[in-house]
C-alpha cells in the first residue's frame, strides 16, 4: 500500500507554505489565508497527481466532519428477512453519502454488549437497529441509547424509550388476503401461524379480524391455530396437527399462514394427504420469500413488506430524528395458490 | 448523545495531571510517567464510572491502532451467491475483532470508482473483493491496489496482479454429480448452463468432462447445451428449447443445471411436457440455494459451495498475505430430484 501523500509534502512539492495548501484543500478552512490563482491550480494539480484525498480521522477529531458510517444491527441467523432488507438500506444510505457497518447480535446480551461499545469506537453518524430480541434487551438499550448516535428502531422493543422508530402494518396484508380470498368464493378461511409473543403476529391475528368483518363473516375460534414448535413438540408434528384441525376437521377451504416457510410446509403435507391446492383449499403465505413462493407447485400467494419503502423510511429517520413515519403497509401478492 | 468524557476530564476529576492518566489508559504509551496503585486506580474507576473510550480516530492518527474495518465489495444485485457469503464472513472477520463495511458495486466504473476512493478514506486494515466483474474493471483494480490496504480477491480477474486471492472450484461438484448419476444407472447426463465467459462456468465443463471420463461414458456434444439468454431471445424460450434438445431428442436421463433458478425452470418445463422428474429424467441444480431446492417437488439435488469454508479463507487470507490457500471445493448434495 502507498503511503498516503500529506498537505506537508505537497506544499514542499508545489514550493508554498502549509498554510497554502490547508487554505486550498480544507473545504471548512477558517483561516485568512489568501492564495493566488496560480498557486492553488499548482497546488491542486500535485494533489490530484498524488491522489490526495483529506485525511478522515483528523477532520473527524477536528469537528469538521461526521464518519457518514452508519451501524446496523441484525440477526441473519434467524430469518431471510434481514438479508432482504439489508441490500436496499445499504442503497438508500449511499444514496445519502453514508456507508453500512454490520454488527451481527445473537440473543447473547455479552456479546451486544461488545458490538454497541464497539459502535461508539467507531464515531458512527447514527445506528439503525433492526434487531433487538436479545435477553436482557430493554437494560442493555436503555443503558446504550443515551451513549450511542442518532438512533432508529425497527419497531421499539417494550420498555425502551428516547428513539426514533420505523414500524411495519403486518395486518393490512392479512386484511388483503382475507378479502382476496371471500372474494373468490372461500367460505372458511383459516389462519395459522405461530405465537403471540410477537407483536408482528399480534398484528397478523388483528388484520385476520378486520378482513373477515369487513367481508361479513363470523370469527371461528375452531378455524385459528396458533402454536410454536417445542423440543418435545416438532415442526412437522404442529403442522400434521394444523392440517388434521383446520382442513380436516374444520373444513376450512382457505389457510393463511403466519410464514412462507410454514405455508410451504402445509402444502405438502396438504398434499399428502390428497388435499390439492388451491382446489380444494387455497394457501397464503407470508414474507414473499420469492425462491420460496416461484419454488412451489402451485407458485405461493404472498405478503409483501415493501423493503425499499422500509428501507427507504429507516434511512430518512436518522436524518429527520422526531418524525413520525405512517408505518409501512404490508400487501397481498397474488400467485397461483390461491385462485 | 452523552459527549464522551476526555483524559483532560479525567485528569480533573480525579486531580492528577493529564500526562498521568494518559500513562494508565494509552496501552502502548510511550512516556516515563510513574504512577501510584492509588491514582492508578482512582482514574480506572473514574473512565469506568463515565463510560470512557479511547478515542479511535486519535489512536489511528497516532499510528497506534488500525481501523479493524474490512471493506467488502459486492453486487448483491445479480446473485444470491453474495447474500449467502456475506454473514458467513462477518463471523469469520468478527472472530478477529474486525468489523465489515459493504461497499456495493454495479458494472458501473464511476460508481466503484468512488467506492473505491471511499474506502481509502477510512483508512480500512483489508478489503475483500467478492464482485469484480465491472466495465473497465482491469483498469481500475490496476490503479487502486496499490492505495488500498491488503486486498484480497474470490478469483483474481484477468489482467490483475499484486493481490492474494482465495478460489473455488466449481468443477469437483459437477464432477461429483456425474458419479452419482453414472452410478445410479443414468446413461445420458446432459449439462445446459450459461456461457462460458466466466471461469466459473468453464470450470463446470471441465468437472463434467473428468467425470464423464472417470465413469467410462463418451463426451458426446449434442448432450451439452451452453446458451445465454437475449433481449430477442427470452429465457423462456431457452429453456424450452434445452428440454427440446437434450431431453426429448437427445433422450437424456439426466441434466445437471448451470444452476438452482434454471434447474426450477427445466423442472417446470419437463413437468409440462410429461416428463417426469427423476423418473424418466434426473435433475440436479448448482448453489444448493436452500430455499429453491427445499421449496420444489421433487426436492432439488444441487452442488454446495461450502460457504462456511469459503468465508473463513477469505478472512485468514487477509492475515496471510501471500499464502496459496487450495480452492474451496464444490460438493454435490443429493436430493429426490436425483434418485
């Protein structure tokens, strides 16, 4: 690696003072330095013959400059969707002259605590967290708010006050496809999907409500199946279980799942045992994963986040620190399996 | 934002002079300052009561520490490939203390030009070059290498010299999959992909070949159909045509895809055309993208880069320059698609 040339070294080479050059290449110089035509169009041409470029980490300690580098917090062990949102951030912060640093968390609290003090280190211009299901997340956050730059939130985890936040309308999409899905003659219309620990699935079971109202129909608690796999209780035991009670017994002729993972795992197991969709029963899924939804047999109906609108909000936040954004509305993507 | 306590505060708050707790909080300080257990350890608890950091920016200015950031060039744009590396390798480089900053490319020289330019700003410790197909790009690698710190390329492009570089090799799976499909009986395994531009792709027409010769079988040119898709030319109809003349007029039983999103589109057309997969016609992927091979009926047999594998190269070639890593080798991961 070259060594970078300095403002001492050009003013030797271009035969001024220092003063000069600081004068010439310092954007915010608040000297009274004046430098003559000839002197700053030499002084600029050995720079850009040495490709000078201002020296970041002193105008930083100056005051004269922000790093632009702006820290996201994921978890991409736990769900494609932070992959999928990760690209189009990374495209609206450029567009802003900021660039992306990834901290990856875990749940493990010791380890988010490393990755914020290491956020501080580094003089980000502002954090965006997309991530927070950590144990012990509401001390550490409220511990680390007050420490850390302009900050944004992906929904507020409980508890955590003094952020800016960007929040997802899970229910309209479930509202879309129940209409969707009345529209098209089903008369029961299932949903299934796992707990209510979340409020994205809290937000699920609400748009399930509103749809079915607005379509006049009744809510059938034998038509809701909500549970979450346990080490004594296996995925593919809750889904033979969720078949067997909605399409079964309940007759449903139309299921909403919580997730595309789930939704391709009804499908087969619906195919299995001679239920074709959308035949006999429709399928939705949810999160528009699209290897998954072009993948299946029929191609998967969805519920679409709108990631660059998300990623486009989360990126104006840090800049407009107090506005409320309306959140971003999730939407119905209709494929084969539901028609 | 708290402003961050200094050395000078510090030094106030615990009445001692600067240059003394300089001497207890700079690890590599150089002076001669002899401090007391007492103040030594009245100005530890003081930083840690006011949660003080060094500051970075000063510490790298002094030439005391690197920035531990590694700049990641990318286009997440036009594969999966770079989502499914990506957080493989910011495991890998945090294990190391090192912290990933995404630099994303188009084919546009300008833009990675001021990528590029960005990147000597912050004053990376290494960057990793995992996208590199950009117009002009032998002329602008050229350029830059020696302004950036270690580089280190996933398959140096042509023309370029002076960086390490970590390989794949993308022949050892298909060659893998030749075995086992010989093995299980197919007698005419066809290869359809993309042309052969890339290495990559040329490294897969070398691995059928060795595999081919190792079980025995002829090369015969009308099982190989290597077309790229056009504006006057759609994929579709590529597709169409591949089953056309490997599968029904070459009587393959059996094609090993370019990869995993054409694989779906061959298995989709030989559906249509009652050619059932693997019961007349085998089928086998390439990227072993989980959620396309696990969504399909039959489940998708593909070739696995090893990804894990893949990243920790990348980050140990950083620490290594100079060291000759053997490439990564593909494998093939047997599904239904191939039994």
């Amino acid at each position: 690696m070259q060594k970078r040339i300095s403002q001492r070294e050009i003013a030797r080479l271009a035969n001024v003072r220092q003063e000069t050059v600081s004068a010439v290449l310092n954007p915010n110089s608040r000297g009274n330095t004046r430098v003559s035509a000839e002197s700053r169009e030499r002084i600029l041409r050995i720079a850009a013959e040495h490709n000078y470029r201002p020296n970041l980490q002193a105008r930083i300690l100056r005051g004269d400059s922000g790093s632009n580098l702006i820290g996201v917090l994921i978890n991409a062990r736990i769900s494609q969707f932070f992959y999928d949102l990760l690209l189009p951030l990374e495209v609206e912060l450029r567009k802003r002259h900021r660039r992306m640093i990834i901290g990856q968390l875990g749940n493990d609290a010791a380890e988010a605590e490393s990755v914020l003090q290491n956020f501080i280190d580094y003089n980000l211009d502002g954090v965006i967290v997309l991530h927070h299901d950590i144990s012990d997340g509401r001390r550490l956050f409220n511990h680390y708010l007050p420490l850390l730059p302009e900050t944004v939130f992906l929904e507020v985890p409980p508890g955590v006050s003094g952020a800016a936040a960007v929040s997802i309308d899970f229910a309209n999409g479930v509202r879309e496809a129940v209409a969707h899905l009345a529209a098209g003659g089903r008369r029961r219309i299932a949903l299934c999907m796992n707990d209510l620990r979340f409020l994205s699935m809290q937000m699920r079971l609400e748009g399930y409500r509103r749809g079915l109202e607005e379509a006049g129909r009744p809510f059938d608690e034998s038509l809701i199946f909500i549970r979450e796999p346990r080490p004594d209780y296996t995925f593919a035991e809750l889904i033979s279980d969720a078949v067997d009670l909605l399409a079964v017994r309940g007759k449903a002729d139309a299921v909403i799942a919580g997730n595309d993972e789930w939704a391709l795992a009804l499908l087969r197991e619906m195919n299995r045992r001679g239920l074709p969709v959308p035949g006999k029963v429709a399928l939705v899924g949810y999160g528009n994963i699209l290897n998954i939804c072009r993948s299946t047999t029929p191609e998967l109906t969805s519920i679409h986040h709108g990631m660059e609108e998300l990623a486009a909000k989360l990126a104006a936040a840090l800049e407009k620190p107090g506005t409320r954004f309306p959140p971003v509305l999730s939407h119905l993507v209709v494929r084969q399996s539901s028609i």
